[in-house]
C-alpha cells in the first residue's frame, strides 16, 4: 500500500519543527518508566474517531485508543455533549462519594447493562480514578468478606501496578497469590491446547484447592480476567470460564471478573462474561466506563457488602465529568448495538489477518475476540522457512485450530513491525508473555473503510519488516526475549 510523504519517517527519528522540543523536554524530564512515548515518538495536538493528529502534522489511525479506554474514539459528540452539559450546569465536579443526578444515572445506566443475575442485588464502590485501584478495592472487599486472605490468579495475568494488584499479575517478583495455567492453544501449558488443555487447566484448578496436601488453602477469591489483554490477547474458553464459576461457586469463593479492557462491547458482547453467560461475583470495571476521563469502580454481590462506613474510600471518586461522559457511553454501546457490531467486524478482520497469517511464516498466531485482536509474531529457523511452515489459524474460544507447535517469540520483529505500522500512519500495541504480539484494540465506532485501511497497513508493515528481518537476521532476543513492562492502568 501507497504511504504519504506525511507519514513516511514518523517512526525512524526524524524530528521537524516545534515539536521536536516538546519530544526533548519530554525526554529529559519525564520518568524512566515511561513505556508508550519511547515506541510512538508523536505529540498529539488534535483527534477525532480514529484518527489522531500530530504536531508535526502527520495523521494516524489509532489502534491503541488509549489501551482500551476510548471504545468512541476521541472527542465523541456524545461525550463531549455530555462533559459540556456538566460544566454548563454549575454542578460540583468533584464530590466525593456524595449522591448527584449525575452519578445517579451513570449507576441506572450501569446496572442497566450488568449481567443476569447481579444487577437485582449489586452494590457498587467508586474506587478512584484508575483501574488498579479497582483491583486493590475488589481484594480488599472479597478478604473482608470471607475473613480469608490468599487469592487464586493465574499465569499471564495483568491486573495493574499497585502492589496488590502486582501480586496476582503473572510475573510478579513478590508471589502473594496461587498461580493457575490459563488455557491457550498457541502455547499451552500442557503442549495440547484446544478443548483438552482447557480441561487439564481446570482439573489443575480442582486439584489444587481440594488435595488437602497442595499448600493452598481456602482462598479469599479467584481473580482472571475473560480474555487476557496484555498476557498476549488470549480469550479463555466459555466451556473453562463457566467451569471455573461451578468451581468457586461449589466452594463458596467469591469470583472477580477484571473487566477494565474486555468491558463496554469491546469483545462483541456488553461484557466478557456474556459469552460465557457466567455472572461473577465481583466485577473490576474501569477504562471505557469513564468514557475517556479517569473512573473505577467495582460491582458486586450485595451479600458481600461487609464493609463499615470509611472502610474503603479515595479523594477522586467523585469524578462528575467522567460519570457524565460514561453515561453517554455506556448508553450509545448499547443503543446502537456497538457490541454486536464489534462481534461482526472483529470476526472478518480475524479471518483477514489469519488467511494473510497462512502465507507469511513469521505470523505463529492469529487471536481475539470481537476488537480485540492479536497477531503473534515467531522467528523461524532458516530449514523451517521453506513451504510447508505451519498453517496460521484463527485462535479463540470458537473454532478452535488444532494445536501447533509453536515457534520462538520474535520481540524484535514486533518491535520493528510497530515502527512499520507507524511509518505507515497506523498507532499499534505489543503485549503478551514475550512482547511478540500485535495487538489491535481500534474504538468500537471504526468502519468498514476504516478497517480495511488498519488492515491494509498492518500486513504491509509485517511484510515489510520480515523482509529486512530475514536480511538481516533475528535478533538474538527473538528466542525468548524478558517479560514487557507494561503501562499503568488507565
């Protein structure tokens, strides 16, 4: 595909005009930590739906869409509609946990959309503004109420960056929690994936909590997230999720959904627990809840609400803004039929990158749910590289591929196909256990066109950067390369 001059060099460097000097202070003030800003060297001045605009004037499509949270895209007229109608109206912008008309409907809006079975008997807690905070409430809330302490979580989670919910993300240097194997197909713990892997995973699940030798005892709750966004874009299989709600539920352990990027449509249903039709216990929502402002709260059984008056509490949870820009969004999505509509165009865009997957030997695996898509990037040996390489299916809970061998992760050639992507003029994520995957997170408002037009970019930088890779070799951090640090939730 044709790239525009405007586009060309975005990512190699190139600094022009003022901008460049925002891009140095940033540099030279801001924290180590800082992740996004190294890979996408860009000053957003403007954006709207899809499309973000530089300071320097470039135009791209953004696929990242704030690691989840813009499920409208930027700068909605609904939303905006909403945050104006807020400010218009003299009303408080922050007000603690106080009761407002605007907080009123952003929870009648909210329960409106929760799963069977909880709405009629949920509590809801505003935690603060990120979704991490969310995590640490719903931790907080379930060891409270059970008067129990350890948590079941599972390799490969992530769950944010406090230190509570560190410790029952997958890699956490301090182990607080029971790690469980997640089912996956590409790289299954057990080498089988598939229905099978899915149901050794859930026996390992069985067996821990009920051989009375394993050393875990009855914990406070099992923390998983429906699919696992940046463990790789893994989605769990329904069969497995609805398993590991009998499991819980026969064992009375309160089960915490972490719906902070699954939620609000983004996986072709209102939540990713639908698909499963499983209610969970407690619900971690953030992200698109706050329709692109800070917001985080969690929903839950009422039986649980234990706590005493100030037993849980932050200055920011009365954020008015984004509860009026939530409403708008949450109403919208389900208005206008956004999940399902996620569900169709998440489906063809799948089956797009899986038919190019069967023709480009660097693609290991194509997975996702509805627009949440991820594309694995392998290295292969040079004999493996002729005809004959592994066919690319389309990973997930349906239409499960047979398993396949999988082939070394290759962070290097993701590193450099995201730097194709944004030559290109398209914003792309890496995640999973090696930082190998492409992952597609666009607002669930993109249109056909606009699909084709992410698509047509992404394989074109695949191409392009397995091209120069072959030329030049793997790296040597393509054969297995650390885990990814990733960015605090939003």
């Amino acid at each position: 595909m044709a790239v525009t001059e405007s586009m060309a060099g975005a990512a190699s460097g190139e600094t022009r005009g003022p901008h460049e000097g925002i891009l140095r202070r940033q540099s030279a003030r801001e924290s180590s930590a800082r992740t996004y800003a190294r890979a996408l060297p860009i000053v957003p001045v403007r954006a709207r739906g899809l499309t973000i605009e530089g300071a320097d004037g470039r135009r791209y499509l953004d696929c990242l869409s704030g690691a989840g949270t813009l499920a409208l895209g930027h700068n909605h007229p609904v939303v905006l509609e909403a945050i104006r109608g807020v400010l218009d109206s003299g009303a408080p912008l922050s007000v603690l946990d106080l009761a407002t008309p605007v907080k009123d409907a952003f929870v009648t809006e909210l329960f409106r959309t929760l799963p069977p079975g909880l709405a009629d008997r949920a509590r809801v807690q505003f935690c603060g503004p990120a979704g991490t905070d969310a995590v640490e409430a719903a931790l907080k809330l379930v060891r409270a109420a059970t008067g129990r302490s350890g948590i079941l979580a599972f390799a490969g989670a992530y769950h944010g960056m406090t230190a509570g919910a560190l410790a029952v993300s997958g890699g956490a240097p301090d182990v607080q929690a029971a790690r469980l194997p997640y089912p996956q197909d590409y790289r299954c713990p057990f080498g089988i994936g598939g229905p099978t892997g899915a149901e050794l995973a859930a026996r390992w699940a069985e067996s821990l909590l009920d051989d009375p030798k394993s050393g875990v005892p009855l914990p406070a709750g099992m923390i998983l997230e429906p699919v696992q966004g940046e463990g790789g874009v893994i989605p769990a299989p329904d069969d497995w999720l609805r398993r590991m709600r009998r499991l819980t539920a026969d064992r009375s352990i309160p089960l915490i959904a972490d719906e902070i990027q699954t939620g609000v449509g983004r996986t072709g249903a209102f939540w990713a627990v639908d698909h499963a039709g499983v209610t969970p216990d407690v619900m971690v929502l953030s992200k698109a809840i706050g329709g692109s402002l800070p917001l985080a709260v969690i929903v839950y059984r009422d039986d649980l609400d234990t706590w005493q008056p100030g037993a849980h509490a932050g200055t920011f949870r009365g954020n008015q803004l984004a509860m009026a820009a939530g409403t708008a969004t949450l109403a919208y999505v389900r208005e206008n039929a956004l999940a399902e509509r996620a569900a169709t165009l998440g489906s063809r865009m799948l089956n797009r990158l899986a038919e190019f997957g069967r023709e480009h030997a660097c693609v290991g695996d194509v997975r996702g749910r509805g627009l949440m898509i991820g594309v694995e990037l392998v290295t292969l040996e040079p004999e493996q590289r002729e005809p004959g390489a592994p066919e690319c299916g389309v990973g997930g809970p349906d239409g499960r591929p047979a398993a396949r061998t999988p082939y070394p992760p290759a962070p290097g050639l993701a590193a450099v196909v995201q730097r194709e992507c944004l030559r290109r003029g398209l914003i792309v994520e890496l995640g999973g256990r090696h930082a190998s995957v492409v992952r597609l997170l666009p607002p669930l408002t993109i249109s056909d066109e606009q699909a084709e037009a992410v698509l047509d970019r992404l394989t074109d930088a695949i191409t392009a950067a397995a091209r120069d890779h072959e030329s030049h070799g793997p790296d040597r951090r393509d054969h297995g390369g650390g885990p990814r640090r990733q960015e605090p939730r939003s």
